[in-house]
C-alpha cells in the first residue's frame, strides 16, 4: 500500500513519463463541443481510452451518443475493434453520462515496468480515436435535429 504522497508522486511521474514518450498535442477537452471530452484513465488495475459525453441536457447527451453510435460499424471496423459504447454510465458520483471506451487490463501505474506498455497503448488508441473522430466530428458535432 503506498500513502498518498507515494501516490500522488506515482502519477507525477507517470504523466511526465508518458509526455516524454509521446510528445504532442491530444484532443482531449478541445473537442469543439461543449461537454464533450477524450480521456486518458489509469489505475493499478487497467487503463483506459475514453470519450465522455456529460452534457447537463439528457437530450443533448442522447444524440451526440446517437450520432457515435449511427457510426459503430466504422468505428469498430475501421478505428478501434475492442470498443465498448454504453448510453447509460454511471460515475462514481452519481452523473449518469454516455461514454464510449477501451481498456487494457493487467496493468498497474503502480508498476513502472507496465508503463511502456501502457504509453504504447494510450498513443495506439487515442490516436486511433482521434482520426475517427476528425474523420466525422462535423457531423457528430451537427445537433440539427431532422424531422
């Protein structure tokens, strides 16, 4: 068990570590759309590539989830085979949110000697993620709603 200081310097590290390895500008919070975020997540358990949509308005939420998921077939197919997409996640906390992810098990950013494979597969994901992303972000950004 490491107290939160050994913690809270683990992360440091592997943060640094990580921009080191793969220096360059993600998407992240930088989507263009409000609520709408890529994320990196990783504990002593797995790590993970995520897309969080948390947009207050459930109806909002829906169709930009709704849009991804008009687009599953070329996201598995094309981009990221191993992701999941659910329209109902619930945080920790409560928020229910729309999130589509995927993840690598068996690793530990409490273990230095994962870290390359986890670096490996946060650039291999996210970067695939992103072009997905780039490829139809006008129309998963278009809210118009056709009747």
């Amino acid at each position: 068990m490491y107290s939160k200081e050994d913690s809270i310097r683990i992360k440091k590290e592997f943060w640094i570590a990580f921009a080191e390895a793969y220096p360059r500008k993600w998407i992240l919070y930088n989507t263009k759309i409000k609520d709408v975020s890529f994320k990196f997540y990783v504990d002593n358990k797995k790590a993970q590539v995520l897309l969080d949509i948390e947009c207050k308005e459930d109806e909002k939420r829906t169709i930009y989830f709704e849009k991804v998921e008009s687009l599953k077939t070329i996201l598995l197919e094309d981009h990221l085979p191993d992701a999941v997409l659910e329209r109902n996640f619930y945080l920790d906390s409560g928020k229910l949110i729309s999130r589509i992810w995927v993840e690598k098990l068996n690793i530990s950013i409490n273990n230095p000697k994962t870290w390359p494979e986890i670096f490996d597969f946060f650039n291999e994901k996210m970067s695939a993620f992103e072009y997905f992303f780039f490829e139809h972000e006008d129309y998963i950004k278009d809210l118009e709603i056709n009747t």
